[in-house]
C-alpha cells in the first residue's frame, strides 16, 4: 500500500549560526512523522521541572484540509523523562511562523539540548471541520455519560 502524498512548503528561517540543520526528514520507509531538529545557537541545559521554547528554524505552509501535529519522540520520553508540553501540538494551515517545541523535563536529571538534536515529530494529517448544531438531546450509548474510569481499573 502506498501512503498518499500531500505537498508541504517549507522554509528555511534566517539562524545566527552557519550550520545549516537536516531538512525535516522521514526515519523510515513507514514513518507516520517526520523528525524535528533544535535550531538552538547554544546548548541549553533543562533541569527537571522546567519547560523552554525550542526553536526548529523552519516555518511551513500546510495546505488547507491538513494541520501539522507536532508530537513528542518516544524515546526522549521513555530514555530522559523529556517530551511536549502541549501534545500533540497543531500547525493550522494558515500559521506561518516558526514552528517552536515545548519541551518540558519530567526526569530526575538536567538535560542537555544541543543544536541539531532530534526533539519532536511533525504528522501531516487531515482535519474536517465541525457543523455545531444545538438539540436539546443526544441520542443514547451504552456508554452515556460514564466518564473518567467509569469501566474501572
């Protein structure tokens, strides 16, 4: 089966260091995200707790019907407790800046970000949009209103 191919512009921002970055790139043959890199013109350190705003020096054009979700990397989460602080995040189409990752340290040690290093994932998925309409009720499930834990542990 062949994925389908949707066309996404991309742009190349202006970075106060030379070393251009790797162009946001599928790992493998069935990859669902692309990896995204710090465009960082220093290492930072990010102690435990602490949240910062990592640049990628890359701004996009998504067509209309598509957003860019913006996703943690598994092994950022699993190996170092670092991931998103909003996930997945959405690059609407009609946003034209720098897409930044909100990395957070839920670990116990400081990490390290460094410029070029892979800190999230970006998936190019389809959107509809919703036609609200007001009823005084909805119609029934065997679900209802069973909310948070309602089929137990």
């Amino acid at each position: 089966m062949t994925m389908p191919l949707v066309k996404v512009k991309i742009k190349r921002l202006p970075s106060p260091v030379d070393s251009p970055l790797p162009t946001p790139r599928y790992m493998t043959e069935k990859s669902s995200g692309m990896d995204l890199y710090a465009a960082l013109a220093e290492d930072i350190n990010l102690n435990p707790g602490e949240r910062r705003l990592i640049p990628t020096g890359i701004a996009v054009s998504v067509p209309e019907g598509f957003e860019a979700q913006i996703r943690p990397r598994s092994g950022l989460a699993l190996k170092e407790g670092v991931t998103l602080v909003n996930t997945p995040g959405t690059v609407d189409a009609d946003y034209r800046g720098e897409i930044g990752i909100i990395l957070i340290n839920h670990g116990k040690n400081p990490f390290r970000v460094k410029r070029g290093d892979r800190v999230a994932q970006m998936v190019i998925a389809p959107v509809a949009r919703a036609q609200l309409e007001w009823v005084e009720n909805l119609d029934e499930t065997p679900r209802s209103d069973g909310g948070f834990g309602h089929t137990g542990k």
